[in-house]
C-alpha cells in the first residue's frame, strides 16, 4: 500500500499552509534544508541507484552520476539562498529633486511566488524528478513544492519522499514544504487548484501543451514553465568535415545514441555537405552501436512509431535501420535540403530515442534560410574552423535566434549545472523563453517583484530594512 503520496487537494492545501513561513525563513535556514536533503540523499545513494536502475534501465555508473548531479545541485542552491543575490534588492531614498517629480523612498526585492507544482521526467529519474533541480529551485525561492511522480520510476520517486520527509523535519522546515502526488488526473487536479502559484514540466510536447492550456485557462493564470522537447540542429561546415570528419562523426555518434538517445538535448539534426565521406563515416559508426533498453515501452514504440513515419515522408533515404522493425535501436535517415525545406513541419520534430536525420547542403549560403525556418531548439550547434569565423556570422545569428543554448565545435549532450548555463530556447523548445530549469538562474522563475512604499522600518521585509539582518547584498540610491 502506497502510504507516501497525497491526494491533491491535501498536497497543495499542506502547501499553502507552509508557504509564508518558508518564503520567511531565514537564508540560512533554507540553505541548511536544501543541504540536509543533498545529504540524506547521498547517504542512501547504493539503495536509490539500485531502485532507479531496476525501473529505468540506465545502468549504475550513469544513474551514480546523475544522483551526484542532484546533491549538488541541492547544494549549489544553498549557497545562492545563502548569498541572497536573486532577492534583487534596491532601495532608493525619498529625493524631492528627482528630475520627474519628488521621489517617494522606494524598496524593491523579489519574494516566493507560493506553492508550485513539479511534474517529474522519466528520462533523469534523480536530476529532474522528485528531488531535481525544478524542486530545488523552487525551494531555494522559498516555494514549497508538490511534485507529481512519473509513473516511470513509482518505487523511486516514493523512496525519495519518504527521504526527503524526514531530512525536512530534520531540518526544522515547516510540514507541507514538499509533497507527492501521483497519477495523471492528480497532476491535472493540482494544476487546477486555485492555491497554486506554478508549475515547471519536463517532457513531451503534446504533454507539455495540454498541461499548459490548463494553466492559461485557469479563472487565475499561473505561470507553467514547460520543456518540451527539440531536434537540436547540429551544422558542419565543408572545412571542418574535410579537415576533422572522422572525429566530428565519432562524436556525433556518441551524443546521438548516449543513454539510448532519451535526452533532451540528444541532437537529431545533422546538416553536412554532400561531398565528403563524413555521412559514411556516421554510417559506418552508427551499425557498430548496439540496440540499449529504454525507459519503457511507451517510450520505445514512440521512438519506433515516430522514426517509421519520418522515413516514409517524401525524400527520405535509410542509411541505418534495425533488422527488427520494432526494434529500439539507432536509426539514421537523410535527405537533401530542398527537401528537408519542403517538408520542415514534420522532419523538424522530435523523435524521442537513438534516431538521427543527416540533411546534406550543397552551397553554404542556403542554409541560413532554412536554420531560421526551424522552430525553437534548447541548442544549436556549429562544427567549423577558425579561419571561416567571417563567413559564418549570419548562420551563427540563425542558429542563436532559434535556440537557447549556441555550441561551437562541441557536443549538446551534458548540460552543466552552473551560474551562466540557459536550458531553454523558443517555442517549442519552452513555454517560456525567457527562462532556464538548469542552473542558478532557474530560481527566478519562482520569485516575483514587490516594491514597498514609505513604510516604517518595522514592517518591512528583513532584506529590505537598513539593518539588513540577512545579510544580503543591497543596491541603494541616494
């Protein structure tokens, strides 16, 4: 019996009853709650990996990695509460000769938005799941979090609640600061509860959408900040394909099949120049990679579905396929650029899995038009030499204007946890472009703006106050 995730009503109600004393707390006791997970957590790392392993078949060393990547994200957070920059503190002094009138004293600072919903991905069954970075983020704004499992990895998801319960209480965080719910109509049924303040998504388009139109049309609009997917165009010049082709095809090869190619930024996109021996080379590597399980098979009969009608879309040749139609293993597809042109609504999606599309070019100048003609993209990336930086601005200009993440002569796959990383790019990429889920700067999404106007000292917020008891960084004017 499943004694860990909570009706909905109940999750966000627990929630709502948290949120001022965790938008309240002290950064210090914040900071010491997201490190008190990181730690329990990783005191029950060979437990956790084991369970991940037997749901999600990703294999030990890599599943290790991502449980590592998950506590230091928990940890890496904590020194942002604990700096206080994101508050955005600004004060200006009242100044009766402000050149627009007499200035009021003004105090501005960013706050915790409320309760916010995460629905977990199946693919990183720690880094974007219950403990992940959306939940950290949202924590380190002062956000209590309800999280709706994936039915992926259940046994998983529910160990880690039951892990992240008790380091919360350990940490004296208020009851209700982190929930779990469970099962699709729970995930719709939260969203909708008028209490909530937002929700982050990772996962499929179609998924993505849905949940997004429920959040618009909701009688009160809350932000739904949603990663949806994208082929990740990767662009070789003719230089570099004659000067490194051997060594730009093992790399796209690894990047295209690494973890069965179930990432978000695995890059299915591969435009090349027709002459050359790079496509052969790709070929030649692509039938040496074996078939690897993947996450379930609702994933892979996606992945075989979604590869199986592009391949019969008008100008597709098969350079790679699987004796076994059903199989899940890598796929390669090509066609010319006229052709990828004609038909970009349909070769430009997302087939989720191992699948790669080599599109060939003759004249460089071409493909400006059709990199601008794609929708939104999380990267893009270039394969070329120095000495063409001249000649490559205006693709480089394209390849920026539709992606949210631009790469030079490196890979998509691995995006690091850092200050100055973007995960996100244009629709259909996000549903806010404007925004990241990796990195420090995905706790703006869960903070908004307050200004204070002329108010005594002592009902002001403690990071606006002259005392500043926090200790956080003030910017004052006059």
């Amino acid at each position: 019996m499943n004694t860990v995730a909570l009706a909905p009503g109940r999750a966000v109600a627990a929630a709502t009853a948290a949120a001022r004393e965790w938008a309240e707390a002290a950064p210090t006791a914040r900071a010491r709650a997201l490190e008190t997970v990181a730690d329990a957590l990783e005191a029950e790392r060979t437990e956790l990996v084991a369970l991940a392993d037997a749901e999600t078949h990703l294999g030990t060393p890599r599943l290790n990695g991502e449980l590592t990547r998950t506590t230091f994200q928990l940890r890496l957070f904590a020194e942002q509460v604990r700096a206080g920059e994101f508050l955005d503190v600004r004060i200006d002094r009242a100044d009766p000769q402000w050149p627009t009138g007499p200035r009021p004293e003004l105090r501005r600072y960013r706050t915790a938005l409320g309760p916010v919903l995460v629905f977990a991905a199946s693919n990183f069954p720690f880094a974007f799941s219950v403990a992940g970075g959306d939940t950290a983020s949202a924590w380190a704004a002062g956000c209590p979090v309800v999280v709706k499992a994936h039915p992926g990895h259940p046994e998983l998801s529910r160990r880690t609640a039951e892990i992240i319960h008790k380091a919360m209480a350990q940490a004296g965080a208020p009851d209700g600061v982190f929930g779990l719910i469970e099962g699709q109509q729970a995930g719709v049924d939260a969203l909708r509860h008028p209490a909530l303040r937002a929700a982050a998504f990772t996962g499929s388009e179609r998924g993505g959408i849905a949940l997004a139109r429920i959040a618009a049309d909701r009688p009160v609009p809350i932000p739904f900040y949603g990663e949806l997917g994208s082929v990740n165009p990767v662009v070789v010049t003719r230089a570099a394909a004659r000067a490194r082709g051997p060594e730009i095809a093992q790399g796209y090869v690894g990047s295209l099949t690494l973890g069965a190619g179930q990432f978000c930024t695995n890059p299915g996109l591969l435009f090349v120049p027709a002459d050359g021996d790079l496509v052969d080379e790709v070929v030649r590597l692509l039938r040496e990679v074996p078939a690897a399980p993947m996450l379930g098979p609702w994933i892979s009969e996606a992945y075989a579905d979604g590869a199986r009608r592009l391949a019969e879309q008008s100008g597709t040749r098969v350079l790679v396929w699987p004796d076994d139609e059903a199989a899940a293993g890598p796929r390669l597809l090509a066609m010319d650029l006229a052709s990828f042109a004609a038909g970009i609504e349909t070769a430009a999606k997302e087939c989720f899995g191992p699948l790669g599309l080599v599109v060939t070019y003759e004249r460089p100048e071409d493909l400006a038009d059709v990199v601008a003609a794609l929708p939104g993209q999380l990267t893009a990336s270039l394969h070329g030499e120095p000495r063409e930086a001249a000649e490559l601005a205006g693709l480089t200009a394209a390849l920026a204007e539709r992606s949210g993440r631009v790469l030079w002569n490196e890979w998509p796959t691995g995006v690091s946890v850092t200050h100055a990383m973007q995960h996100g790019g244009p629709f259909p990429a996000t549903t806010a472009p404007t925004t990241t889920s990796v990195g420090t700067a995905a706790v703006e999404r869960f903070l908004r703006p307050v200004a204070y106007q002329s108010w005594p000292q002592s009902l002001l917020p403690p990071p606006l106050r002259d005392d500043n008891p926090w200790g956080v960084p003030q910017r004052v004017r006059g």
